[in-house]
C-alpha cells in the first residue's frame, strides 16, 4: 500500500497515526530522535566543520540547531532561506544569534552549548579540543 503512495511530508504519515490513538508513542520516539541528532559529539562535529570552513573561505560561520540537527550558517544562506521561505521575512543573522551555538567570528561557544558539552566531556579536555567560553560568560559565573 505505502509503495504507490507519494508521500511528501511527515505530517502526511503521521496524521492517520495520530487518529488511531499512537500519538504518546510517536511523541516519545520523535522526542528521542530530536536527542539524539542534539548530542554533544554531534555539536562538537558541527563545530569541528564550521571551523574548517571559515579556515578554506574565510568567510564568518555559525552554528545552530535547526530543523532537529546542527547546521553551518552564513549571512548569506539565511538570506537564501528567506527568499526560498523558509525562513520568515523579518528573520535576520542579528535575530538568530540568541539561537547560535557557536561563532567562527569571535570564536567562542555560547554558555548553554558549553553547559551541553559539559555535561558529557569534562572542562579540561574541553580546553584541549579548543573548546572556550567567552571571558564575559566566565567573569559573570564567577560573580555569582
């Protein structure tokens, strides 16, 4: 049956699904799923990728966590997801830094990536793999 069927969405997929009384276990597996693509070595590789990038172009990448997974992002690819739509027309790079995770330009971590990667490496082995909070981050904690 699902092989003549063209399916484009998940929505598609999940709406009959979700009529027939499945929705607390498709909640809980694509709750699961969504932690898994968030994983610290995940954001780690993210990282590792935009760093690589900004080194071949030398043009300002930064990390964030869209559509379940972790993405590189120029100014210019959100300006292209503007106009493609997928992105809202108000939306810019200024916007979206609350949401970003990591930014070549300064070359810091944001303090609740650096809390997601604590929790599974621990801070000097951070230190070793170039991992750095902001001074600002460090001197606000430390006031605390």
């Amino acid at each position: 049956m699902l092989k003549n069927m063209k399916i484009k969405t998940l929505s598609a997929v999940l709406s009959p699904l979700l009529r027939r009384g499945w929705g607390r276990l498709l909640s809980f597996f694509l709750s699961e799923y969504k932690r898994f693509k968030g994983r610290p070595s995940a954001l780690l590789k993210a990282i590792a990728k935009a760093d690589k990038m900004h080194r071949e172009t030398g043009k300002h990448y930064k990390v964030y966590f869209l559509e379940n997974r972790y993405q590189v992002l120029t100014r210019m690819d959100i300006q292209a997801r503007k106009f493609n739509g997928e992105f809202l027309y108000y939306m810019n790079v200024t916007k979206m830094s609350a949401i970003t995770f990591f930014d070549t330009q300064t070359g810091f971590v944001s303090s609740f990536a650096y809390d997601l990667l604590k929790t599974k490496y621990s801070g000097m082995r951070l230190i070793k793999l170039g991992i750095v909070q902001s001074p600002a981050v460090i001197a606000r904690n430390e006031a605390i």
